[in-house]
C-alpha cells in the first residue's frame, strides 16, 4: 500500500515553546499513523478563526504547499468543529483531519484485546456523532411538501445513521460495564488477598513496558512478559503481573496506557475501566523519559490526566527512566525519585527499594516462639515471610521474621517481642 504523504498544520495561540512540542509530537504521531510528513504551516493568532481555523491568507499558502508536495492529507493540531472541516476540504480540495482523529486511528490499529477495541469504537463513534452533518452535504436535506415522507433523502440518511450510531454506542456502553465489572470483582479479590499493586503510569514511550519486562526478568514473575516497542501507544491493554522478590514478599505490577497532550476527552472516559488500574493501585510509579527536553511538560501532561481519572491525591514514585541517554547519572534514587535505564537493566534494584518502602508498610519484624508439634505454622512463616533467624530451643522453634501485619495477628499467641 502506498503511503500517504501529508501536511501538518496548528495554531499558536499562547506563543510558548508548548506548542513547537505540540506540533513535533503532532509529526511523531503521523509517523506512528504511516503516513510521510512532508511540510508544515504554523500561524501565530490570538483566536482561531471559526470558519477555517486558520486565517484566509495562510489557508491560500497551505493549499499552495499541498498542491507543491502533492499531499493526499492535511493534519490540525487543534480539534476542528464539523464545519471547519466541511469549509477546510472545500478550500484545500484534500482530505482534513485532527489531532482527535488521528489519536483515534492509531488506539484503532493498535487496539488488540476485545475490550480495548471496544473502547477505541465507543470513542471514535462519540467523536463522529455530531460530525455526521458535514458528511450529507451532497444530499438535499429538505424535501418538497410537507410531512414526513416528504423529507430529503440527506435528513432521513441522517437520522438513520445517527440513530445506528446511538444504538452502537448503548451497546458497546453495556458491554464494556459488565468488563467493568469484573475488573472491580478482580481487585475486591486482590484486597481480600492483602496484595499490594503499584501501577506503571506516564507518558506513551516513556518505557513502562520496559519497566515491566526487566521486573520481570529479575525477579520471579508471574505471567508472560509484555509488548514493548520505541513507539507511541506501543500498548494500549492494561496487563497486571505478579512479582515476587526474592525476600518472599509478593506484589501486583500493571502496566497502564500512556498518556499524550490533548489525549481526547473520549478517549479518556472510555478508557477509565482500564484507567482505574491506576486509580486503585496502592503506588503510582510514574515513569518519565528524562532523556526528553520536554520532560516537565510530559509529568504535567500526566498529572493532569491523573487528576481526571480521579488518581490526583496518591502516593507516588518518579522513575526517571532513560537516564543513559540524558548524560545523568545512574543508578541513583533521591527520596521519591529514582533514576535509571531499563533498557539496560540497570536501577531495576534501585527502583524496587523505593517502591517496597511504599508497598509493604504493613510488614512488621518480630521474634516467635513456635511450639514443636505446630510445625505448619514454621511452614507458613518459611513460605510467606522473610526469615533472619531461625533456632531450636527447648520449648520449640524460635524465629526472627518480617511479615504481613495479617499474619502477625492470626500468630499473635506465639510472639515473644
């Protein structure tokens, strides 16, 4: 299939560096779409214009430079209403699309598991809803006459096509309730296990997957390893995996979706079941590419869809992943912050400290007295805690652990101090 060769456009309307990032990531995420960035036109305005976004002047620019590289498509970094879209294709006699669309069709292409291909659906279905005028213009929308039968053949196509629409979403709605809810029953599970989970959050590319991978690796981990790739949106499916250290202590790690500046409101609500990994979890590990001169502006992209997904006021760890090639030095952890190279492998130790201060607060180190003939409870202690010391006295078994507050209360008869 041949490639489409196409021209990004946008809008500054503060004059910050913010949106130089913006149109690079706009180019990057064509790239990640297969399509062959070959120009861009940029305006500085202190609004959009609402007939065609940009002003008149730089539309007969931007259609020049279409015409000059033989563009099959045109890409906003702004979202464009149904009829700057309309007015846009008619100017520019291309296709038009978004930053939204675009987003929309990388999730799509990405989207493997049923569920998330279910989300990305509802998402671009609610996306196009209110669209769907521009696409009838061809069609006359007012019949002779009056009454019903009498309507254009663009108004009934309309409604009929909206109501499909509707009709889709409602079921794709109480589809995805019901997966939904089986992840809430997995967590309610997860708690009654007493099983601490920290999820990877943060921009895409940023190298959660690749955090995932090397704990797996180094550690026993449940589970196969997961998709990992230089990227955007390499993965869009939550994958939770079990990792067990080697001091017998055991937590849930789920990988999460990266997020992107002006990721689409849609996008968000009809990945909140997925998103609520995150806001479930115990920790938040977020993960940041500081190899990036746009690193600040990436953690205040995240912590802005944190705090829409309800995740705002937890406890958090940074990972400043990339370190190798930021020229910082590593491995190293400051407080919260750990920094690191997981594609290296190296800070994976560093990294699990920081998160076991968090994970395993309720953990509490004592001496027991075990009496011989309860051998199971040696048992327990041997496959569910961290022995120190272990000595044969006259009365039975003593041990010196550190174990879950749960299990220092069902024991609580046998400890000494």
């Amino acid at each position: 299939m041949e490639q489409l060769k196409g021209i990004v456009a946008g809008v500054n309307l503060d004059n910050g560096d913010d949106f130089v990032y913006s149109m690079e990531e706009l180019k990057n995420l064509a790239d990640a779409c297969g399509i062959d960035v070959r120009g861009e036109m940029m305006q500085n305005l202190p609004r959009v214009n609402s007939a065609l976004y940009m002003g008149t002047g730089k539309v007969e620019e931007l259609k020049s430079l279409i015409e000059y590289e033989e563009a099959d498509v045109v890409i906003f970094d702004g979202e464009l209403s149904p009829s700057q879209i309309r007015n846009l294709e008619k100017e520019l006699e291309c296709e038009v699309i978004d930053r939204t669309m675009l987003i929309l069709d990388i999730f799509g292409r990405r989207a493997k598991t049923k569920e998330a291909q279910m989300q990305v659906e509802m998402a671009r279905l609610q996306y196009m809803l209110p669209r769907l005028v521009g696409t009838y213009i061809a069609l006359g929308r007012q019949g002779g006459g009056s009454g019903f039968k009498n309507r254009g053949a663009g108004e009934t196509k309309l409604e009929l096509d909206r109501r499909k629409i509707e009709t889709k979403i409602s079921y794709l709605r109480k589809e995805l309730a019901k997966i939904s809810e089986q992840r809430t029953v997995q967590r309610k599970q997860r708690k009654k296990n007493n099983m601490p989970v920290a999820a990877l959050v943060g921009y895409t590319n940023a190298g959660k997957s690749t955090i995932m991978n090397a704990m797996l690796q180094t550690y026993e981990g449940g589970g196969s390893e997961v998709f990992e790739k230089d990227m955007l949106f390499a993965t869009l499916d939550t994958s939770v995996r079990s990792i067990t250290l080697p001091d017998k202590k055991e937590f849930l790690l789920a990988d999460t979706v990266g997020f992107v500046n002006k990721l689409p409101h849609h996008l968000i609500k009809a990945f909140r079941s997925t998103l609520e990994e995150a806001a479930e979890a115990d920790l938040l590990v977020h993960v940041i590419d500081v190899s990036s001169p746009q690193h600040q502006t990436m953690i205040d992209i995240t912590d802005k869809t944190l705090a829409d997904i309800g995740a705002k006021d937890m406890p958090v760890i940074y990972a400043y992943n990339k370190a190798d090639l930021a020229g910082i030095e590593y491995p190293e952890s400051v407080g919260n912050s750990v920094y690191l190279s997981a594609k290296e492998r190296n800070g994976i130790f560093k990294l699990t400290d920081v998160m076991k201060r968090h994970l395993f607060k309720e953990y509490v180190r004592c001496e027991l007295l075990v009496p011989y003939d309860e051998g199971e409870v040696v048992s327990h202690f041997n496959e569910n805690a961290s022995i120190f010391e272990t000595a044969y006295e006259e009365e039975g078994t003593k041990l010196v652990v550190e174990c879950h507050r749960a299990d220092y209360e069902k024991y609580k008869k046998y400890v000494i101090k």
